[in-house]
C-alpha cells in the first residue's frame, strides 16, 4: 500500500480514492478541473490522518473540526476551506453509501460563512477598447499571423457575446458552429446542454476567422476542434488564451489583472442586467444551476448605481448644516 510523504504510515485514503474519483467522473459527470481540485484536497486531508495516526474509518467529527481549524490557522481562504469540505461530505457520503462506514462525520460541522466578493467587472467602454485594440492587432497582421489575430479577435467576440467559461469556449468542436445558425449548442457543467445565441458581431467575426482557418489547413487535413492547436490537448489551453487576453490589455492600455475571460463573462451578465433583462434568462445564458449563484449581478449593478449616485449627485459629499431647523 501506498505511503505519504515517507511515513512508516500508509496513505489512509489510498483504499478508496481511486474508487471515490471513479464514482465522480461516471456517476456524476464532474470536470476534470473539479476532479483534480477534489483530489488535492482530500490527499491534504490523507496528509491530516497520517500526522495524527488515523484511518479513514475511525476518524471522528473532533478530528475533522481539528482539521479545519488548523487550516484556518494557516491562513488557508474561506472558499478554499468551503471547498475541502465539500470535497470530504461527498467523500464520506461515498464511504457510508459502500458500507465503509455506518457514520458521516462531516454531517454535523458547518461550513465557514462566506462573505461572497464582488465579480471584478469591466465597463461597456473598456470592452470597447479591447475590441478595437484587436481590430488593430488584425490590421497589421499577414500571413500565419493573420489567423492569430482573427482567432484573438473572434474568442474576445465570443466571450462578450456569449458569456461563455473559458473551458467550454476552447473545447468547442468545429460540429457546434454550423454555417448561418444564430446559436451554438454548448456542454456546460455536469453535462449539461444549453442552446446559447450569437450576436452579429460575434457571427460575423467567427465566420472570418473559419474562412482564414480552412485557408491556412492543409488538404485532406480534418479539424475537430472549433480553436485547434499543436499542444497536446489539440486545443487551445484557458491558461493560453488567459495570457493572449493580458497581452491585449497591455496594448489597449488597460490594467492585464482586470482583464481575463472569466472578467468578460461577468460583464456579459452585469451588462445585459443593466439593460432590463431579467435573472432568469441570465441564468439560462450562463448555464448556472442555481439562480442564486445569478443573484450576484444584482449586487453589481447596486455597487455601480451607489456609485455612480456618490460620484455626481449635486449633493453628494455635502454636510448638511442642521443648526437651522433648531431655530424657532
């Protein structure tokens, strides 16, 4: 059996983890990001049991809460806590369901309160100006540098049209995009399909950068994916197409940590917010499960108007002088 970190103890986990990640993947359809994430996380706890001399059967509420509270002492987030508990309740819902266990010990400890941030959101104008500092990129581009620049061009059309995550827009297969359909069929979280619209703009990007595509493509040569790459997963990577959105941001003279494309899903959704459309709908377009994971742009848009009142209301900043209304 398998050792941790040179103990004489073997790993407490290693009897089930293999089977607890297989049950995610086939019974859940979970994504490989959230399979990896749950991994390292329960290989932390692993590490926990090992210190402490304890096994996965015999490990009690007490320990857990241990567990958590020396996680809190290091300095470990409050999401990042929130996340490892998630990871060991299903764990150890997976244990009691397999007769590993007859107790779920992460049943009666709460999660830690979460204050919720504020997405990080760009303006209607600063998406202007990424979109224009692409159009210059593609004005000077020739030759194999042209399909880069309309590639740039048509993810950042996509992203704002769409609201996409980045994960789904790079793994898009060329099948999704059919020739002068208004939608695209996406495969979200948890296998779950959504028919998702594109705008002219985005269409009429897209359609360019599929021409230079099949320009460039050798003869006979079939592409599956929508966004092709040499590396390995055949694709474009998020993590490269995270890096091609600073890169922009540094030419348009924006700060790159503000830009990245979860940034412009969230001005997808605040921006249509702002403009009457309605949660629901907006929940539908991002493919979130629950409403109140939506319910967050709410909260933008009256972070922006309490602003925007503060900023240039005439009487905004004033003191009003009381003193009178004392007079009789």
């Amino acid at each position: 059996m398998r050792k941790l970190n040179g103990s004489d103890m073997p790993d407490p986990l290693a009897p089930y983890l293999d089977q607890f990640m297989e049950m995610l993947s086939a019974e859940r359809g979970s994504a490989l990001n959230t399979l990896d994430a749950y991994r390292r996380d329960l290989v932390d706890f692993s590490a926990f049991l090992t210190r402490q001399r304890l096994g996965v059967r015999t490990v009690r509420t007490a320990d857990i809460r241990s567990y958590f509270t020396a996680a809190a002492d290091s300095g470990l987030s409050t999401a990042s806590r929130a996340r490892r508990l998630s990871a060991l309740r299903q764990f150890f819902r997976f244990l009691v369901a397999e007769n590993y266990r007859d107790d779920d010990p992460t049943a009666a400890i709460e999660g830690p309160k979460r204050s919720r941030p504020l997405p990080k959101v760009l303006t209607v104008m600063e998406v202007d100006i990424l979109l224009e500092a692409a159009r210059k990129r593609l004005k000077a581009a020739i030759g194999a540098n042209k399909l880069r620049a309309l590639r740039l061009f048509c993810l950042l059309e996509l992203l704002y049209a769409t609201g996409l995550r980045a994960t789904e827009l790079v793994t898009l297969p060329r099948a999704a995009v059919r020739d002068d359909d208004p939608v695209i069929v996406i495969k979200g979280k948890g296998g779950r399909e959504r028919l998702v619209p594109l705008n002219q703009p985005a269409r009429r990007a897209l359609h360019a950068y599929l021409s230079e595509l099949q320009n460039q493509t050798p003869l006979r040569k079939k592409v599956f994916w929508l966004f092709p790459s040499r590396g390995r997963e055949g694709h474009l990577t998020r993590q490269r197409l995270a890096q091609e959105l600073k890169h922009l941001a540094t030419e348009a003279g924006l700060m790159p940590g503000r830009v990245s494309p979860h940034v412009l899903r969230h001005a997808f959704a605040s921006h249509l917010l702002e403009r009457g459309a309605d949660l629901r709908s907006i929940q539908q377009l991002l493919g979130h499960a629950d409403i109140s994971t939506t319910q967050i742009y709410t909260h933008v848009l009256e972070e922006r108007l309490k602003k925007l009142v503060e900023e240039h209301h005439p009487l905004a900043g004033e003191r009003l002088d009381k003193s009178w209304l004392d007079k009789s």
